[in-house]
C-alpha cells in the first residue's frame, strides 16, 4: 500500500520494488547546498532510507516523513523518491493562554502535533482582557492581579470562584526549548493597544481614566485600553518587551492592534494633547503611530514586530515596521501594504479560525481557501496561520476536538499552496494517519462527528451565537462595520 503523508510531499515517485520499512530501518543521511531550505529528497530503496537536506529542519522533516510512511506501509512499503519542500516560509498555529490556560504538557501535545505535519511557527497569545499570563519582573502586579480574574462567564461557560494562572520563565523557557528541537520558532502576543483591561486592573493609571477596574470575566472588545496620552507608558511597555525579548529568542514579537475602541481616548485631555503635538486629528492614525512606535523599539532589539490588520488603518506603517496578520475586514489597507512590499500573514477569519464550528466552517471550506490568492505580489503572503481563541473552550480535550484536523488542513495549504491535492485525498490520508497523530496526545473526534449535514448548517450557527451576551458586537466585528 503507498503511505499516506501530511503534508502531501510536492513530488512523489514510486520507482518500482519493495523495501521493509520499520522504526529499525537504516537511514542514512547527506548534504546538499541544491536543496531549498527546509527542503528534502527521500529514498527508500533496499531497505534503506536516504535523506538528502541542505540544513537541519529540511532533516526533521524528512524523518517526519519517514515517520509516516513507517506508520502507514507497516513493513511492506513500495520503493519510492521524493522530493519536498514548504510553499510558504511561515507555517503557524496559535493558541488563546489568555482567555484560558492550559497545561505546559498539553501544550508540548499539540506542538507534537503541529511539528508532525511540519508547522514551524507557534503563536502563543498570552495576553488579554481577562488574563495576563507571563511575568515581568519590572511589574509584578500584572501576574500577582492581572492572572485572576472572579467568576467567570464566557456565553454560559461559566467558572465558579477564582480563575487564575500564569506561566514561571522556566516553564516559557521549556516550551521555547521544545518548540526549538521540532523547528518551530515561538512567537510570545503581549496585546496592546487595546485587549489590555489585565494591565489596567493591575496598574490602572495607565488608563485614560486611571479608574480601579477588574480583569473581565466575560468575553467581548472592552473600552479599556491604554492611555497612549500618558508618557510613561512607553516605560510600562518597553519593560514589558525588554523581558519577553529576553525569554523568546524568535525574530518576532507580535504586539496585538486588534479590536481597540477609541471611546475613552476621545474623552482624555491626556490623549489630546499627546494627538495635537504629533499632528494627528484621526484616532486610527493615533493607534498606528503608537504602533510604529513599538515596532521602531522592537527593530532596535533587533525583533520584528507582528501586529494584527487593524494597526494599518492609520497610514501610519510602512512595509519596514512590522509583518502584519490579517484575520478580517480593511482589505483595502492591507492591499495597500501588500503592494508596497509589505507581508503578511494569512489568518482569514472565516476560514482559519478554528474554535468556530465546523458548521460555520466545515473542513473543506478550510482545506478549498486559497491563501496565494490573497497576495498581491508574488511574496507578500509570508505565511499562513490556524487560529485558536478560547473564550468558549477550557479544557485541553476541547481544544484538540476544534483543532484536529483544521491544524493538519492548514498545515498541509502552507506546505503545498496550489499544489495541494484536495479534500477527499486528504481526508483519506488524514484517516490512516490518525493512530500516529493520537500518538502525540490529542485526542481526534470520530470521522462522523467530521462531516456536517449541509442543512443541520444554519440552524447550528444559530445554536453557536445565540445567547452571546454581546451578538451585536461579534455581528458587527464580522461584517466590519465597526
Ligand atoms: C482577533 O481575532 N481579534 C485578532
Ligand atoms: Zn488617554
């Protein structure tokens, strides 16, 4: 039988005989500088694999691939060639620490998973409204208040008593370190300037009101968010990223920008004043300026900033200050910056995000998104990335339910691009490569609970949104009306 491989390796010749291939079998291994980075040729031939890389992670990955193949052609495997490498530079899953925290070992689980089909980039948001979960010495009341929140209620799931949590520098350290034997690159989220209420309940006067808060309880956009009119702001901030620099030794820091209401900066003498001495008479310019800022510091650090969509509103960024992910809405700026050089990263709302359900985006609408499309010049989609928020999901087995196989399909498109060979192929191979993805610890929903009843669609969306304390916002969000 020919062995089922995810993602599908670009080219795949069967050369004839047959060879055992086993955990025992022999691999041998060589070096090319022809091979593109990441790249691989594989042989299997009289029993033997044959790896030819040009660098370290194009190896991982051909032994991922021989993982596979072992798994799936048991000892009788057809002789074969490949030849393989990734599409797109950037290979990315995220995961949501803020709304809810999850165990280092489960993470370790699902980053086996992601480095399995050979994602390279693990976007770990760790800051939010209702949590702030890294500490930063220079300020330690962000975890001592900003990790616990009372009472919680995200749409019905509710949490009785405390909630609280956050991540020791050793355990960040230890991920970093496991994510760097599997060629996966972490990139720490420290929102700002909006999705910060954990920062103001712990240090409220650098908010525009300087009002005691708590950190929220629910899920939503909350109007607290940094005084941008406040010069010590910078101090709070550049302490903030002097300290994540210094435990994540990745190119990039992503900085958040995302879903920041103006209402109290339009209220602030502070905000004004700071506004009319830069020139600025227009609050997204005022967010994007802030932006430019921090990405201008991150530079100096020798980091790239990441900052959602959103952040170009302004005019303010050029191509030179930060990488952009785009999840929704403004495609315009984001043209805009695509055809100046910029790059971005795809995490296209309706298709990329996976703690929605499969309902609203079954699997082959998530697998038929064309992520190449989206560029407007031939590199100005750097990557793409599976989305994980978890305001409505608290457990690890809750997690892997959404996310498996959204990751593998993601992760397939970002190998493959336009060569990817389709849904119903992919299903197949992802079907025999379940025993070896439960391997890593994720648990994988039953193939029926995979497929969704075309009419059954609207009234579970229906289901999904219904009771969302705040619809409108979530409704407005979606059709960019904000
Ligand atoms: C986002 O989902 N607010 C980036
Ligand atoms: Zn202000």
């Amino acid at each position: 039988m020919k062995p089922a491989i995810i993602p599908q390796p670009r080219k795949i010749t069967y050369t004839g005989g047959i060879s055992r291939a086993n955990a025992l079998s022999e691999i041998k291994i060589s070096h090319s500088s022809e091979i593109p980075s990441e790249g691989y040729r594989l042989t299997l031939k009289n029993d033997i694999f044959h790896i030819i890389c040009s660098d370290d992670a194009g190896e991982y990955y051909a032994r991922n691939t021989v993982k596979q193949i072992v798994s799936t052609c048991g000892c009788v495997c057809p002789d074969l060639e490949i030849y393989d490498f990734p599409a797109f530079a950037y290979r990315g899953l995220s995961l949501d620490c803020a709304r809810h925290i999850f165990e280092i070992s489960d993470i370790k689980k699902l980053i086996d998973a992601a480095a399995l089909c050979k994602m390279n980039v693990f976007h770990w948001h760790l800051t939010d409204d209702q949590g702030w979960r890294i500490p930063i010495d220079g300020y330690p009341l962000l975890t001592q208040t900003g990790s616990r929140r009372k009472k919680s209620n995200f749409r019905g799931l509710k949490e009785d008593g405390e909630y609280c949590g956050f991540y020791q520098k050793d355990e960040i350290r230890e991920i970093v370190g496991y994510c760097a034997k599997r060629h996966i690159e972490v990139i720490p989220e420290a929102e700002m300037p909006g999705h910060t209420t954990a920062i103001l309940a712990s240090y409220p006067e650098f908010g525009c009101t300087g009002k005691e808060i708590k950190v929220q309880t629910k899920e939503g956009i909350f109007d607290t968010v940094l005084c941008l009119g406040n010069e010590k702001i910078y101090d709070l901030i550049f302490a903030i990223l002097d300290e994540i620099c210094e435990l994540f030794p990745g190119r990039y820091i992503h900085i958040g920008g995302d879903e920041t209401p103006r209402t109290e900066w339009k209220k602030c003498e502070k905000c004004a004043k700071k506004a009319e001495e830069l020139g600025i008479t227009d609050l997204d310019a005022f967010q994007g300026q802030f932006i430019k800022s921090v990405a201008a510091y991150l530079r100096s650090k020798g980091k790239t900033a990441i900052t959602w969509n959103e952040s170009l509103k302004g005019g303010q960024l050029e191509p030179g200050d930060v990488m952009v992910q785009y999840w929704m809405g403004n495609k315009e700026y984001t043209d805009d910056f695509m055809s100046k050089g910029g790059r971005i990263i795809q995490s296209d709302f309706f298709h990329y995000y996976c703690d929605y359900p499969l309902a609203m985006t079954p699997l082959k609408k998530t697998y038929d998104f064309e992520p190449e499309k989206t560029g407007k010049k031939a590199d100005s989609v750097y990557g793409i990335e599976a989305e994980m928020w978890t305001e409505f999901i608290n457990t690890f087995e809750g997690i892997c339910e959404k996310y498996i196989p959204r990751l593998q399909i993601i992760a397939e498109r970002a190998w493959c691009s336009d060569d990817a060979p389709g849904f119903d192929s992919f299903m197949k191979r992802f079907e025999r490569l379940r025993a070896l993805t439960e391997q890593c610890g994720v648990k994988i929903p039953a193939s029926e609970k995979l497929k969704i009843n075309p009419l059954l669609r609207i009234p579970k969306i229906i289901e999904f949104f219904a009771g969302v304390p705040d619809f409108n916002t979530i409704k407005n969000s979606i059709f960019n009306s904000k």
